[in-house]
C-alpha cells in the first residue's frame, strides 16, 4: 500500500520525468572473485550534466536503482553527510564515521527533473526506518536528501510534506535528514557498478535485486528502455 500511494503521489507531483543476517552478508569483494571492469565516465564526459546526491541505504543497491532511471547518466557510490576527511569503506562500514554511504548522480534535467529524483528516492527505500535499511543497520546507512540551494531544498521540504499529508506512512515518522550538501568522497573502484560485477553474490541476490525489482515494478514510468 506505501509503494502505490508513493507512486500515485509522484505522479500527481512528477514535473519532468553490516547485515546482520548470514545469507545476506555484505562482504567487500576480494580480488579472486574475478571483477570484470566496466568503462567509467571520466568528470569531463560528465559536465554538462547537473549533480544530485542522495543516501539511502548500502550504496550498492541504491546506485543500481538510480542507474536504472532514464535522463541518468552515471551514478558514483561514495560517502557523504559526515565531516572525516577522505574516509573508507572500513571505516564507515564499521560506523567509525559520521558519514553515510550515499551516491552521487549525474543527470540531465531536459529528461529528468530533480524533483523526479526525489520521488525516485522516496519510492525506493523506507525513510521511517531510523539508522536502518532493510538488514543494513547503524547510522552509515540512515536516510539523507541532500540539497545544494534553496530550489533544492524546497522541492524536498515540500515532497516531504506531501507524503505526511496524503499520510503514505500510515503516521509513521519520516526520518530523513535534509542536508545541506558539503561532500563526497568516491567509494573505493571496487565498490562501482558493484551489483552489475557480482551478480552472483549473495547480498545482490537477496537484497539489492529484490529491491531493484520492487522499483522497476512500480515506477515503470521512470525508467530507462533498456531496463523495463
């Protein structure tokens, strides 16, 4: 009931279109799982393309999400939200960090709007959920809507309220943090386009792919061709 009252709420509003559990361990990858390496987008390639940032949950997950949304055009898992200066996976992953695991989106706003993204964002994770995502716990992986002006922070203010007024959570409390963006800091190589190289790894399986799905299914409207 929350995913069709989000995705009818998107519509009405849409302008331009350390797990706990052994089964779904999230365990950085070694170097005999034999990566097969993706072509990444170098910042020059990407600069007519406006920014947005957004955390939600393992990094891994929610960057295969956004990958799938059309107007796209790269996504980058890192670490943002804390003030630790060039941390890493170790570190924030062990909660040793006030960052959180976050994404960076490249994206062209002639095909998709911020305010779009911010539905995206909502509509793939569950922000009543205080310092937890799914069997991801600790304050690494809590809910940031970050915002890098006034435009910005409005159109996440207002999506906020929204979703309290047509009360999508049932009275559940949204606990998102609205940031004023400072940082990111790229995850290690290793951690990019991470359920696109280990498909076959446990985590993507029986978390991030049940997630993406869930998504895909219900934001048919938002996604790219080549992933319906």
């Amino acid at each position: 009931m929350k995913i069709l009252k989000l995705y009818l709420l998107a519509l009405g509003l849409s302008l331009t279109t350390a797990c706990q559990s052994n089964s779904n361990k999230k365990i950085a990858p070694t170097e005999k799982e034999g990566v097969s390496e993706l072509t990444r987008l170098t910042p020059q390639d990407l600069d007519t393309y406006e920014t947005a940032y957004f955390a939600s949950g393992c990094f891994w997950c929610v960057e295969a999400i956004f990958e799938s949304v059309k107007g796209v055009k790269e996504v980058v898992s890192g670490y943002s939200g804390g003030t630790e200066k060039n941390p890493t996976y170790e570190q924030v992953g062990g909660g040793m960090t006030s960052h959180a695991e976050a994404v960076k989106i490249y994206y062209d706003p002639k095909v998709i709007s911020f305010t779009a993204l911010v539905q995206v964002f909502f509509g793939s994770h569950d922000p009543t959920t205080l310092n937890r995502q799914g069997p991801d716990k600790g304050p690494q992986y809590r809910s940031i809507a970050f915002y890098k002006n006034d435009k910005e922070k409005q159109v996440i203010d207002g999506y906020i309220q929204a979703l309290k007024d047509q009360n999508v959570y049932d009275g559940a409390p949204i606990t998102t943090e609205v940031v004023e963006f400072t940082k990111f800091y790229d995850a290690e190589d290793y951690h990019q386009d991470y359920e696109r190289k280990h498909p076959n790894n446990p985590y993507i399986t029986n978390v991030s792919v049940p997630r993406l799905n869930r998504f895909k299914q219900n934001f048919k409207a938002y996604l790219k061709e080549d992933v319906h």
